[in-house]
C-alpha cells in the first residue's frame, strides 16, 4: 500500500510555526529559511547609543577626583575672598594719598580683583555637583579665554599710561604670569576629560600662580604707597 505524503501548508501553519520551523522536515526547513526576508544587520543602530567602557570609567573617575579638591577650594577661595578685601584697603589707600589716577588703577590694581575672583569662582564652580566633565570643560575653558582676553586688554592699558613705567619685576608677576596661568587653565579644560587627573592639578596649579601673584601685586601696591608717603613727608620737612 503506497502511502503519499500530504504536503505541509506553510501559509496556514500559524505564527508559531513559521517564526519556529523546527518540526519541519529538512527540505521544509531549508526552504522556509531561503524564503524568509532577513533584516539587514546595522551595527551604527546599536552603537550609537554605546559608551566604551574606557571612556565610562574615566569620566565617573574624574567626577570622583571633583570631591577629593573639595578642600583644597574651600582654603583657595576662603583666601581669595579674604584678599579681595585686602585689596580694597590698598586702593582707599591710594586714593586718600591721591597716588595714581584712573588708568593706572586699571592697570594695576583691578587686574588683582579679577585674579582674586577668578580663584574664586573656580573654587565655587568646582564644589559644585557635576554630573560629568563636560560642563568642567566648558566653564574653565570660558575662564581662560576671558583671562587672556583680559590679560590682552591690560597690556594695552599699561602701554597707554604714562604716570609709573613698569620694571622688569612688574612686566614678570603683572603682565607674564597671569597669562600664563590662564593658558594652563584652557589647556587644562580641553583635555581634562581625557586626562582628568593630570588636568585637575594643572587647575590647582593654576589656581595657586594666581593666588600668589594677586598677593605679590597687592603686597607691591601697598609698599609703594607707603614708600611714596614716607618719601612725600621727608620733603616736606625739609
């Protein structure tokens, strides 16, 4: 008795059955896999979304690193404001013994009241809870492109003036350093998420040059008022 195959309705096997053709015979089966449409395969779709771990990990390593400078900012910025003030007493000075007049106060004493304030606002906006070094990097890059803008400014002021001739110590700790240190804090902000930990301390680096040269400008500032008075008394005794 010859018995014939039925042949198998691939249209009417059901959903199940056409996503899962393992009880198909072997012809079926090929045949169903060489007729199913296959999705092509685009890698850029589940990339796109994909962090490296690399990367994952040095950017939760540099928000970490934030919160060990935390007292490092707290002392920098609580010295910064303390100085600022300082500052202040230097210029009443000034113009009470009516020493220097508008321009040579813009060139050499406000330049201290922006360092004084750059440290800190740095101390500040490095307290602050970053999420990621993204928002690092744009701060302290915008920093250092105002510092040096600024620094361009002053050296142009310093040029106009005619009242006090800068020396050589004055051009080094007024017109050389504060740039510099602003360079190193736009350096710092570019590759700091690259590179957090070298980019952090090239910013406390930066932070102290600014610092110290802010208390070097006023210590100067406040020698050469006193010296000047001490000078104009002597003439008028004689």
């Amino acid at each position: 008795m010859n018995k014939t195959r039925e042949p198998i309705n691939l249209v009417n096997t059901g959903t199940a059955n056409r996503t899962s053709p393992t009880h198909l015979p072997d012809a079926h089966r090929h045949a169903f896999h060489a007729s199913t449409p296959r999705v092509p395969h685009c890698p850029y779709n589940r990339r796109r979304n994909r962090v490296e771990p690399g990367r994952r990990s040095r950017m939760g390593e540099g928000v970490s690193l934030l919160t060990r400078w935390a007292n490092f900012y707290v002392i920098t910025g609580t010295a910064a404001a303390t100085l600022t003030g300082l500052q202040f007493v230097v210029i009443s000075l000034g113009a009470e013994r009516s020493r220097g007049n508008a321009e040579t106060n813009r060139a050499f004493g406000t330049p201290t009241i922006v360092h004084f304030g750059t440290v800190l606002l740095i101390a500040a906006l490095l307290n602050a809870p970053w999420p990621s070094l993204v928002g690092v990097a744009v701060v302290l890059g915008l920093c250092g492109v105002a510092g040096l803008v600024y620094a361009a400014v002053i050296i142009q002021t310093v040029r106009h003036q005619t009242l006090y001739t800068p020396v050589l110590e004055d051009w080094v700790w007024h017109f050389t350093l504060p740039p510099l240190a602003y360079t190193t804090l736009l350096g710092a902000a570019i590759f700091v998420q690259s590179s957090p930990t070298v980019s952090l301390f090239a910013v406390g680096g930066t932070v102290l040059l600014l610092l110290f040269a802010g208390i070097h400008n006023a210590w100067d500032s406040v020698t050469f008022i006193a010296l000047h008075l001490r000078q104009q008394q002597d003439e008028d005794e004689c």
